[in-house]
C-alpha cells in the first residue's frame, strides 16, 4: 500500500516511479540473469493511498523449487523497496508474492498498455521502405494494436488510437459536419476489410474549443456502444503523463490506412512510417510554418521530405517506447501542406497537453 494523496495524478505518478524501481531491484539483484520483466498492471484507490500490483516474470528451470524461488523474491523485491527515498511512501510490510497461472497471466499482460506482444522494436531509422506516403510498408496483425479505423457509412474516414476497452482518441477534424454517432463504426485489426472486429459509436466528444477551419485543439474523443475485449492484437496504448517530456530529434511511429502519395490510391491493410520528432522552433521558421505551431502541437517527419502521414491518416497515433518497449501516444495526426513535402513535416496534436482534458471527460 503505498499512503498518497489518492488523485489520478498520483495513481499515474505511482505506475512510472514503481516499474522503474522494480526493474532496477531485479538487474542488480543475484537473480538478474532469471528475471524477465515487471510490469505494473494495476493501480487502485485503497484506504490508505492507492494500492499497486505488479506482474513480474521470472525464468523457471526444472529444478527450480518454485516456492524457494518466491520467497527469494519478496525478499529482493522487500529489501529494494525500502532503499527508496523518493515522494511516494511505501508500506513494504504489506507486499506479498504469488504464484500465477500462463492463463491468468496472458490476460494480464493483453491488460497492460502499450506492448506489442512477440514483437521486436522494428529498426527506428529512416528508410524508403518504412513509410505511408512514397512506399508501402503492410504492418501485420497485432504491429500496432491500438490502431483502430473509423468509419462514416462504413467508408474509412479517419485513424483513431484505442486508449481503454470503450474509448478512443482521434481528431476533431474528422467529425466535420460528421457528428452524428449512430452513423460512425470503429473497426480493429490490421485490414479494412475483412476487420478483425467491429463496434458502434455510443458517443462522440469534440474538444471545446476546437474551432474548424484553424487546426488547434484538433482532439476528439469517441466512445464505443460495447466494450473490447482485449488480446495479443487488439489492446490500448499508454497515454503520456501531462508532465512527460518526449526529446526532440528522437524516432516515432506513425500507422494509418492513408493515401500512398497526395491525393493517391487508399491501402486495405495498416502501412507504417518511422519519423523523428522536430522542435517547435525548427517548425515555426518561416520557410516552414512560419508561426503556426502552437503550444497544443507537435511536428515529425524530416525536413528534406519523403516520410508522412497523408490524407485518411488524420485521428491516427504517433507513438514512441520508452526503455521497456512499452509505447506511449505522443501526438494525433491533425494536418499540413500536403504529404512529403520539403521543409512541410506532419504536424499532430501534442497528447500530453491534452492529458487532464482526457481525465476529464473519460476517467482514464
């Protein structure tokens, strides 16, 4: 049990400041070379602050004696918990390890945010074969989980990014005059058609102040009339802390089901594209767009050209992993001067700035 202030900020706060001290206990414990991961799946309101569980992954040899190897265990993880100094208190007495079922734990683990299951981080590096505008390259079932297609009259309009099993996040552009929910689907799976899974629209929640035709507080949220069920292909990102910083310069990934080139023919399955984060000064120079990056907006691409979102991609995430290949959502595919353009990168809605306004309207 660990006593703080019991507000989403701290249930949030919790979940990055336990993983990674869960994770530094185990690599420099004697059980370093049996140790797989920890991954904290669940963080609830408790009487006295919040409680945590933790799912951690050890390898089992045959002559492992299993209940020797637990106890072993909560004494690392006991003794590693109490070296902690930071702001959150940790009541170490109440921490207990069991053992859990391969079921039990699959379900778990399709729980977490943010894991792309049996996958490897592809290369994160520019390449004309990894992008959607300028050359195809077909993600499979289950790259990019969270990636979900929405549909008006069943025609794919827009990309949008599974954040829990009912809601998604996307773009306010794409409701324009299409606000009408009972005409919206969300399909999941890397094809349009066949999808892999199909559900109605209950709700659609366009940002305040989103003011169509200017591009800022391009955010939308759209809630699903019956809840995933989630697996190894079809799971939720992790949405970003308001506070957490993404350098610039670094690569991300953007999916969608967007035009190949300007204007040009549609995909049926998911294309990705690798892109590098680009700082807002750099994208507001004036032979690229020249003052109109806000604060609520991030640009990715490259400068010279090439690599880009396109028209259909709009709604559709940009993500990034941290350290343990667990992926975040940093921006929202939201506009720019056509697709590849020289100096004209992607620009896209800046997720941790919106981080409350989505507590705000789902809970999440």
């Amino acid at each position: 049990v660990i006593a703080a202030q019991e507000t989403k900020k701290i249930v949030r706060k919790t979940h990055s400041t336990l993983n990674g001290r869960i994770d530094k206990t185990f690599h420099n414990s004697i059980l370093r070379k049996k140790y797989i991961s920890s991954r904290l799946i669940r963080v609830s309101p408790d009487a006295d602050g919040v409680m945590a569980e933790a799912l951690l992954t050890f390898w089992f040899s045959a002559t492992d004696s299993r209940e020797a190897l637990r106890e072993r265990i909560e004494r690392i993880l006991r003794r590693g918990l109490k070296k902690y100094t930071g702001p959150l208190r940790i009541n170490v007495r109440s921490s207990t390890i069991s053992n859990m079922d391969a079921k039990r734990a699959e379900a778990l683990f399709n729980d977490i945010c943010g894991l792309r299951q049996n996958r490897t981080v592809k290369s994160m590096a520019k390449s004309s074969s990894l992008r959607i505008v300028g050359g195809l390259s077909s993600a499979e079932t289950g790259d990019w989980p969270w990636q979900a297609s929405l549909q008006y009259n069943n025609i794919h309009r827009c990309g949008a990014t599974l954040i829990s099993n009912t809601w998604l996040v996307s773009a306010a552009h794409c409701f324009r005059d299409m606000s009408h929910p009972e005409k919206w689907t969300a399909t999941f799976g890397a094809h349009l058609k066949p999808p892999s899974l199909k559900r109605s629209v209950k709700t659609i929640i366009i940002h305040e102040k989103y003011h169509y035709p200017i591009h800022d507080y391009d955010i939308a949220l759209v809630q699903l009339s019956k809840q995933v069920e989630f697996t190894s292909s079809i799971h939720r990102v992790c949405l970003p802390e308001p506070s957490q910083t993404f350098p610039y310069n670094i690569f991300a990934v953007i999916t969608g089901w967007g035009a190949l080139t300007n204007d040009g023919p549609t995909p049926n399955t998911l294309q990705e594209a690798t892109v590098k984060l680009i700082d807002s000064d750099t994208c507001n120079r004036e032979e690229v767009y020249d003052g109109d990056i806000t604060p609520r907006m991030l640009c990715a691409g490259y400068l010279e050209g090439g690599v880009d979102a396109c028209q259909g991609d709009s709604g559709g995430p940009l993500v990034t992993p941290d350290s343990r290949l667990m992926w975040y959502l940093v921006g929202i595919v939201s506009w720019g001067d056509e697709c590849g353009k020289p100096n004209k990168p992607g620009v896209y809605t800046r997720v941790t700035y919106f981080r409350d306004w989505i507590t705000s309207k789902t809970d999440i």
